[in-house]
C-alpha cells in the first residue's frame, strides 16, 4: 500500500496514479486518510461482462464523456453506443428550449436553401 498527502496529490497527480497502477493508494488528508486510489486496468474489473457499458453510460449520463469517448469506453460504436443509450431513456442530445428552437430555425433556414 502506498499514501500521498493531499498536497502531493495536487502537486504532482501523475505520480500518485502510477502509484495506484501498482497498489492501492491512501490519500491522507493531514493525518487522517481521506480517499482511496485504485487503479481500474490493475484490477481487471474492466474486462468483467457489462462494467464498461455500465461506467461509460454513467460517464456520458453525468456530462464526464462525449458521446464518441463514451461508445469508446463501452466498446460500441457509436450507433450501438446512441441505441443502448436510448434504450435507457438518457438522451443523447441535451438542448434547452431555446437552443432547440435555435437549431430548427438553422434546420428551416437549410432546408430552404433547396
């Protein structure tokens, strides 16, 4: 097991994930452990059935990866990526109403130009 202060963590992240490549690490926040760091490849969790589905569609559901990054992750294409996706009710694009009303004026105005 390894430990990292709080400090060293913010100064110099890279060392405390090589670190977590290779055993658990305790992230100390003065003299009290604060969080764990475990680094994903090692411990093979990925390769389970349905994880990186799972993780890619939580990433992309809380806004943490695009859609392309996200089918990535999942192994999908994107097509495979957007169907699961929607097979879940999360949407793929996200507008408000004014950015929705904003992209099919741009879609009238296209489509007029035929």
């Amino acid at each position: 097991m390894e430990a990292v202060n709080v400090s060293g963590l913010k100064n110099n992240p890279s060392e405390a994930l090589r670190l977590a490549h290779r055993d658990v690490v305790v992230v100390m926040n003065r003299d009290k452990p604060d969080a764990l760091m475990v680094g994903i490849e090692a411990t093979g969790v990925l390769g389970e059935k349905g994880v990186r589905p799972a993780l890619a569609t939580a990433l992309f559901r809380d806004g943490h990866l695009s859609l392309v990054r996200a089918s990535r992750l999942a192994e999908m294409s994107v097509s495979q990526f957007v169907s699961h996706i929607s097979r879940l009710g999360i949407p793929v694009v996200k507008l408000d109403r004014v950015e929705a009303s904003q992209d099919m004026d741009t879609l009238d105005q296209w489509l007029a130009s035929f």
